[in-house]
C-alpha cells in the first residue's frame, strides 16, 4: 500500500459563490449597505451567474476582448 495521498481541489464556484463574491465587492466598491438594495444587487447576480452557467463557453467567447483570446488560444 501507498503512503503517497494525492488531494484534488476542486476550484470551481456554485452559483451562492459567485453571486456572493459579486454582491460584497460591488458593495464595498459604491459604499451600498442598505439591506433592501443589497438583496436586490445579489438577486440580480445569482439571475447572471445562472443564466451564464448554462451556456456553453464557446458561446460567451464574443464577450472576452481579442486581446485575451489571443493569449488564451495558443
């Protein structure tokens, strides 16, 4: 047996994640700390994250400047 253990993270985000993260800087960066339009802002990224989630990559791709791509595109 093996004493080598090999631990795999995983690096992606849910949804929560992604709408949470958006939700803090977007607020940290206008001063927003009204509860009501915080709820809202996260509202309106967890609609984003999802409706971007289910796309396929290659289809966002018109949204990533050329300058970008190029580098990514090898």
């Amino acid at each position: 047996m093996s004493d080598k253990v090999e631990v795999v993270q995983n690096s992606q985000r849910n949804l929560l994640d992604v709408a949470t993260e958006l939700t803090l800087y977007t607020a940290k960066a206008n001063f927003i700390t009204d509860p009501e339009e915080l709820k809202k802002l996260y509202s309106e990224f967890y609609a984003l994250a999802k409706a971007v989630g289910s796309k396929h990559s290659s289809l966002l791709d018109e949204f990533i400047p050329e300058e970008i791509l190029s580098k990514i595109k090898r």
